[in-house]
C-alpha cells in the first residue's frame, strides 16, 4: 500500500464517478459506477467501491463536492485495493494523473473556505 505524503481532507457527502479508462470508452453509453469519497488530497482520493477494481488499473474519474458546479475530471491510477471486513465493500485508493495547477487551486480555495476539513490521521487511523 503507498501511503500519500500530501495532506488529506475530508470529504463529506462527496461522490466520484469511476470508469476504467480504455481507447475508445468515449464510445460507450453506459452509465460510470458512483462511489462515496473518503478522503482527498493533492495527490488522489480513497473511495469505497462495490467492485474489486485492479492495482495500476488507469481509471477515469470525475470528483463532486458540494457547491462546485463542475466536477473534477482527471485521470486515474488504482494505487491499492483493500477489501473491508465482513463487507462486500472495497476501499480503493487512486492517485491522481495530470493533475493541473488550476485544479490544484480550486481544491486549495476549498480547502480555505472550510467546504473541506483537513483530517487528524493519528485520532483515525485511517489509511492513505
């Protein structure tokens, strides 16, 4: 498991559509899974998923949080995968690829207007 050196944020009542990123999914009708975020930093974001999705898998993702009217849209890498005790739940970790100075911005600006609340990981114990 990689652990991410950048601070994380809480991400309350925030969503992240996730597709496996291939050539010509562009072509595809079909709706992305919608999967309830855990945490985000800089770096990428840990999710829990009902599906066991492949380490490396190159994802596509698309980030909401409450008051931004468009969503993050970046590409994706699965960085681990972990299944959850007596649950038919996945927590899956996915580091960010191509992530722009602007979207890096507007994820700082919500971080200051407190729409996202930096986590204490010592009381939570929570991995990256």
């Amino acid at each position: 498991m990689e652990n991410r050196g950048e601070a994380r944020y809480a991400a309350k009542s925030c969503f992240v559509e996730c597709r496996p990123k291939r050539l010509f999914s562009f072509l595809k009708k079909d709706q992305p899974d919608m999967f309830p975020l855990v945490n985000i930093s800089e770096g990428g974001i840990q999710f829990l998923s009902h599906k066991d999705m492949k380490r490396d898998e190159r994802v596509e993702l698309a980030v909401s949080i409450p008051g931004e009217a468009e969503p993050f849209r970046l590409g994706g890498r699965v960085a681990w995968v972990e299944k959850m005790d007596g649950r038919e739940f996945y927590r899956v970790g996915a580091a960010f690829v191509g992530m722009t100075e602007k979207d890096k911005g507007r994820l700082l600006s919500m971080v200051k207007e407190g729409r996202l609340a930096p986590l204490d990981l010592s009381r939570h114990g929570a991995k990256s």
